[in-house]
C-alpha cells in the first residue's frame, strides 16, 4: 500500500485516491490545487482542469480591494468572460438566508462554474449555490483564516440556528500568497489558531480511538503533524506577514480539509478547543449578538484547553467515584442545565442525546472500563501530541494573537458553561467527555479559572 503520509499536498489530490492499512479507502475530490506567489495566474488552467468556461465570481467589497487587481488582469489576458455578484458592503456577511438569496437571485445562468472569491462565509456559500445550480465550484482564498477551504460542509446559519450543511467541496484551490500576506492580521492569527488546534484534535481522536472504538488513521495524523510542526516553528514571523509563513498556513489549512476528507469526518481537524468556539457562537447567536472569526475564538479555546491538560495530566482515575457519580445523576438537572446554556436548541441537543444513549449507565460504565484499563496509554498520547503549556503560550506569544477569553470579551461564565456543555452538542469523543466519564467534568469546571 502506497505510504502517502510524506506526499506533498498536490499529491495527495491523486485521482483515485488511496487505499490505506487502516482499512479505508481516503480521497479528496479536489482536481486543482495552488497554493504560493503569484497563483492567481494559474485561473485559467484551474478553469481549464475544471473543464469549465465562464466563471460566476462572488465576493465582498473588502475581497475585491484585495484580490480583484490582481485576478482581473489574469481573466482579461486569457480572454475569460465571466460574470460578477458584489456584496457591497465592508461589514463581514453572515452566512445565513439573506445572503445565501442575494448570491442567488444574482446568479447567472450562462456560467459553469462558481468562483468564490473570498474565504469563509463566501466560500461557504458558493459551495451551496455551485451544489444547487449542479456545477463545480471554485475558490481563490483572500485570507488563510479558515480550514474550510478543502472541506464538504458550509457553516450556515439557518433561522437563527447554526447548521452544517454538506454541499461538496471546491474542485479547484487557489491561495495566491501575495494577496493572503496583506490579509487583516486578525485573519492570518485565526488560521494560526484553526491549526494548533490539530494538536488537540489529534490527541483526543487517539484517546477516542481507544474509549469508543473511532477509527483512526495514523498516516492521517502524521501528515497533519508535520505542517502543524512547519506553521509553528515559524509562527514569529506571521507578525511581519512573512509570505512564505503565510503560505505554510494556507497549505496547512488546505491539508487539514484533505485530511477531515480522507477520514470521512472532523476528527483530524477539531477537539475540546472547536467546541469552546462552537458554544460561544450558539450563544451569541442566542443573545442576538455577534461572534469573533472562528479561528480567534478556536484560538482561545485552545489556551483553555491545554490548560485544562496540565490537570488532566495529573488525575488519578477512580472507578468507584466514576460509577456513583454515573449512579448519581440527576438527569433533569442535566436537562435544566441543558436549557439554560443552550436555549433554543436544547430540546434537539436533549433529544440526540437520548437517541445515541449517551447518559446511559451500562455504555458509561464500559467506558471508564477502557479509561482506566487504558491510563497509562492515554496519557502517553498526551504526552506525543500535546505540547506543552508553556510551548503553546510561546507560540501563541510570538505571533501576538489573542490569547485569553477576557481578550474576546467572552465572561468566566461563559468560559464555565461552555467548558460543561461541550460534551453535548454531539457525539464526538473529548477529553471533556472523558472527565465527564469520571465524575470529574463539572467539579473541575467549577474551579477552572479561564485567566
Ligand atoms: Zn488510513
Ligand atoms: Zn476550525
């Protein structure tokens, strides 16, 4: 079996993709990837690869100052007609129905392909329009702020609510570093913060490999490891725009799509840290507010979680305060406490819940079996995959982005709820879920101190 953990990027999009010895088969159905200086001019051979003519461009006033002077001249040149919807606003779009219709009823039918021009919220929904009208879609990234680049699911916003949708991803990826180096800097840090927390990510798919059976593939890993190592070790220089940084972590961004592809799921990209982002989003969203970009906020959950780390290193596990605790529970506390943190979505989060039998005693009781049978192995995975506190502090020092939730605005509240919650907006295997496992979740939220 072909080893495709050391493949560059560009290699791993093989047609055909790989069978693997983890027993499955991992693809990614991108057909045209660019990441560096000066991509942009490689549109018409992306159009080309695509097997298309006539683009549909998306894009947002503060997109098109960035990029358009440099993609116009490309398009004239190859003699590509195209045609053009503009946000015209410099505020950031929301990915929800109003947008989502705009981009429709400016769609025109002649084109063949959708080319988003942009990062998240447009890439996200040209995914969707692309989908809908049964054509490709294309994407040339403004910012590296987001792994969505190279995935399959658009974040929207549907009635107030935040959803997954799964449209497909982009067939075509260009990162033109020229323009990304220029990008404001508080999206060069969220791409920084959307990797490193592949190292949460990694440990805690292991240590759910090991208490519920996820599959898990260790050339996967190794291949999100090694650009996490590269984006980190030159993380000093992001602050000076460094392009060739810039462009570490665009790649690193796209990879981790490739990899969330090649696994069939989010596991290689998200742990504990995305959810801290996805509750606090759930509640700004509640409250009528508005949310920081993803990766700031996966920024900061991933200081509140490696510094929950350095207490879970130190845990001894103890069955019995794990079983009475399990023996204990007050499940329509645990329903009032659901609704109070959740609000409007509580009753679905209740209900999955009860479907997957996640509060089921004989599932827990078999779980913290494997936990403490497991100790030792679990915390030699934190050992491997997670750096140490004072390593991220550093590297999340030397690049200057936000660190701490009071940075974000986010309240110790907040910070508390969401650490108690995470565990249940679905069934993904953290080590929040783990401590739950053993009795130990909200004690220790209760003393966590988010500072
Ligand atoms: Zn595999
Ligand atoms: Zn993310």
């Amino acid at each position: 079996m072909v080893d495709f953990s050391n493949f560059s990027t560009e290699e791993l999009l093989t047609p055909g993709g790989f069978d693997c010895d983890c027993g499955y088969h991992h693809e990614a159905p991108v057909k045209f990837l660019k990441i560096g200086p000066g991509a942009v001019k490689t549109i018409p051979e992306a159009l080309q690869a695509l097997g298309c003519k006539k683009p549909y461009i998306v894009c947002d006033l503060n997109t098109k100052k960035a990029a358009w002077d440099k993609v116009e001249p490309v398009l004239k040149e190859a003699g590509i007609e195209y045609s053009m919807f503009c946000f015209n606003t410099e505020k950031r779009l929301e990915p929800n129905e109003e947008v989502m219709g705009a981009i429709t009823f400016g769609f025109d039918k002649s084109c063949d392909v959708v080319m988003a021009l942009g990062s998240g919220v447009i890439n996200d929904n040209c995914k969707i329009i692309a989908s809908i009208a049964n054509i490709p879609c294309m994407v040339v990234g403004t910012a590296p702020s987001m792994d969505g680049y190279a995935s399959n699911s658009s974040a929207m916003v549907i009635g107030g609510l935040k959803f997954s949708l799964y449209h497909g991803m982009p067939a075509a990826i260009i990162c033109d570093t020229d323009i990304m180096k220029d990008a404001p800097m508080r999206m060069l840090w969220a791409g920084l913060g959307d990797m490193i927390a592949k190292y949460v990510a990694i440990c805690e798919w292991r240590i759910g490999a090991l208490v519920v059976g996820d599959p898990y593939c260790e050339k996967i890993a190794t291949l999100v490891r090694r650009s996490l190592d590269k984006v980190t070790s030159a993380a000093d220089k992001l602050q000076t725009r460094d392009p060739e940084v810039v462009g570490d972590i665009a790649e690193g961004l796209v990879l981790s799509g490739i990899a969330m592809s090649f696994a069939g799921n989010s596991r290689p990209a998200s742990g504990l840290e995305h959810y801290f982002s996805h509750m606090w989003e759930m509640m700004a969203l509640e409250r009528g507010g508005e949310s920081d970009l993803h990766g700031i906020q996966v920024g900061v959950g991933c200081y509140l979680t490696f510094k929950l780390y350095e207490q879970i290193k130190k845990i001894t596990p103890d069955r019995e305060k794990a079983l009475n605790w399990m023996k204990n529970f007050d499940a329509a506390k645990w329903e009032a406490e659901t609704h109070r943190c959740f609000g409007s979505v509580a009753p679905g989060i209740i209900a999955a819940a009860a479907k997957e039998k996640r509060n089921d005693p004989e599932k827990h009781a078999k779980r913290v079996d494997l936990i403490i049978s497991n100790w030792d192995k679990i915390l030699k995975i934190i050992d491997e995959e997670m750096p140490t506190f004072e390593r991220i502090m550093e590297i999340m020092t030397v690049s200057g982005m936000p660190i701490r939730p009071a940075e974000l605005g986010v309240s110790e509240e907040d910070v508390h709820d969401a650490l108690c919650a995470s565990r249940d907006i679905r069934d993904k295997y953290l080590s929040s879920t783990l401590l739950w496992d053993l009795g130990l979740l909200y004690e220790m939220a209760e003393n966590f101190d988010g500072k």
